[in-house]
C-alpha cells in the first residue's frame, strides 16, 4: 500500500526499499507484540502446549508451555508485507507463498502433535518432506517460469560457477528442505533458533538488497538481477516479527513457535540465498543451524555403523545440557556464533 502513495500522491519517501523495509519491520514487531499475549492465553486456555523431550529432565518444567507462536509472528509479517512491498512483483507473492506455504506445514505437524500429546504424532517424515517438495517445486518452478538465472555462484569468485539450467528446480528444492530441517532441529532451546534467524534474515536481506541494485551489484561483482530487492521487505517485517517473539521465547520462554516457525523460517532463509545467488554462503549464514543438523546425521550415522554414539545426545543442545550446562549460556554462545558467522558471510561479499 505504502508503495503506492509514491505512484498516485508523488511521495517519493515511499519509492525507498529501506524505508519501506525499516516500517515494515515495526509494524510486524508491534503487531507479534500485541497479539502474543492473546494468543499466550488462548492456548493454555486450549492446552495448545508443546509436547516435551521425556529424556532431557531438565526440560520437565517447560510442559505446560504453549506452542505454535509461529502464527502468530507469521501473520505479522504477512499484514506487514502486504502494507508495504510492491503487490506485482512476482518474487514478492513467491515469497510469501514459501513463507506461509511452509507455515502451513508447520501448523497441520504441530496440530497433530498437540491432539496427541506426542512429539511423534505429528505428520510423518515421509508426509512432512512430500509436502515440503511440493511447495518447494511450486515456488521454484515460478522463479524459473519468471526468467530467474539459474547460475550457480560460489564465495570468493565474481563469475559463475556454472548454469544448472532445469537442474536447478532440484536444486532449489533441496536448498529449501536442508533449510527448513536444519532450523526445525534447532528449535530445541528457548530463543536457541530466533536470534540465529534474524541474524541470517538481516544478512540475507543486505545481500538480495545489494543483488537487487545495478550500482552496488555491479561495484562488489555481484550478479544484479532486476525487482529481487522489494523481498528484503518481507525479510524485514519477519525479523520485527521475531524481534517481537524473542520478548516471550526468551528464557524462561513463555510460547515456543512450534514447527509453524521454524519451518517457513527454514524455507523461507533459502528462499532469500537463492534469491541472493548465495546458497552455498548459506552454509556460513545458518552455521548454528548447519551444526546441529551434522549433529545429528553423525550421531545417527555413527549408531548405525559402529553402536556407538558419538555426542551424549542429539542435536548437539541436547549434548552440552546433558553436560550439565545451563541452559541460558549454551543459548547465549550459540547466539554469538550465529552472529559472528554473519559477520564473515558479509566480509566475504567484497573479497572476490
């Protein structure tokens, strides 16, 4: 909407991408901060809580905490982009259409978890990857259908590393679900994933804002690739989103997100790499999530071939609590991390 005041009235304030980001962002933390605490007494009223890891006993006192917080900052963010970005810029709607199409997933996994009490009941691996691929394959296909560059970049070299052509639908695919997975494993903490996915979310966006721009693509051999900036907006609005969700998932954590968070965060930071030219930098932008995702596959890994376990369990949070770590320290550190990665994955934008 905001946009559109520079079209019809001349407000050439609203023609900004950063100043349409920066309102975007408040009015998403504003509203996630308004209707937190609404939806915190609705689903205790509801006993819409998150079922509990019975083998961390540290966690025994998090039972009754609701879930599914993901709604909520997802619904900000959704009224957010929509006051704010271009309504016809096609990567703006693929956007969202990742955001809440993941979010959807996330909301029918964690429903069933809920009604059962289980954190198994929910959908099931093969059910969650299918539908996972399916909106993966929808919103890679719009990309390629809209002429998007199917080059594949890699850090510190300008050109091309080569043109994956219709490969890259697969390839898109894969970003999505690896992304997705990875922050939904670790979700395990209070606030363990959130500050870890604004900090990704903010180095995205500066990279698909610069992506974006013939003048600051062209100064750092960036590709430029023409209307991909208006998406740092919604970039933006889910950072204020979660900005306002950290307030009541901070420790001791009064509402988790639930797989409706992590999910479309998930998808949604590979929605930005690929946009970005940058899904390999992902791997640096989302360490915390690439850590824990290893920690996993190794442990599983290590079982299956040698009966032994590598960490004391899995993902690598669980590991350093059963070391007896307080919880808020090992959240903490991972946070830094997280934003020490980031801060790399930038530095690496102009050594090429």
């Amino acid at each position: 909407m905001l946009y559109y005041f520079y079209q019809i009235f001349d407000i050439n304030l609203f023609h900004y991408i950063t100043f349409r980001a920066g309102f975007a962002f408040f009015v998403s933390f504003c509203l996630t901060m308004f209707l937190m605490p609404k939806f915190i007494a609705w689903a205790k009223a509801k006993k819409a809580n998150q079922p509990i890891n019975k083998w961390v006993k540290a966690h025994e006192n998090k039972k009754n905490t609701p879930t599914m917080g993901g709604a909520i900052f997802l619904f900000s963010t959704f009224i957010a982009s929509l006051l704010c970005v271009d309504l016809i810029n096609i990567y703006v709607w693929d956007g969202l259409l990742v955001l809440l199409g993941f979010g959807a997933i996330g909301i029918k996994d964690d429903l069933g978890k809920i009604l059962s009490g289980n954190n198994l009941e929910g959908l099931s691996k093969k059910e969650k990857m299918g539908l996972i691929i399916i909106i993966g394959f929808i919103a890679s296909l719009i990309l390629l259908k809209s002429s998007f560059p199917t080059t594949l970049y890699v850090p510190f070299y300008k050109k091309p590393l080569i043109d994956l052509g219709y490969l890259a639908i697969f390839f898109w695919i894969l970003v999505m679900a690896a992304a997705s997975n990875a922050v939904n494993l670790t979700d395990g903490l209070d606030g363990l994933a959130t500050v870890p996915s604004i900090a990704a979310l903010t180095t995205l966006g500066v990279i698909v804002y610069i992506v974006g721009n013939a003048v600051l693509s062209n100064y750092l051999f960036l590709p430029n690739i023409k209307d991909v900036g208006e998406v740092v907006i919604i970039a933006s609005a889910l950072s204020g989103g979660l900005f306002g969700f950290l307030w009541f998932n901070s420790y001791p954590a009064e509402v988790f997100m639930g797989d409706t968070g992590s999910l479309s965060i998930g998808g949604f930071l590979a929605y930005m790499a690929i946009l970005g030219k940058s899904e390999i930098l992902l791997i640096l932008i989302g360490i915390i999530f690439v850590i824990e995702t290893l920690s996993v596959m190794l442990q599983v890994g290590s079982y299956k071939i040698r009966k032994k376990r590598i960490f004391l369990m899995a993902p690598i949070h669980h590991h350093f609590e059963m070391k007896n770590w307080p919880e808020n320290k090992i959240i903490v550190r991972f946070w830094m991390i997280a934003i020490i990665a980031n801060l790399l994955a930038l530095i690496t934008l102009k050594i090429r």
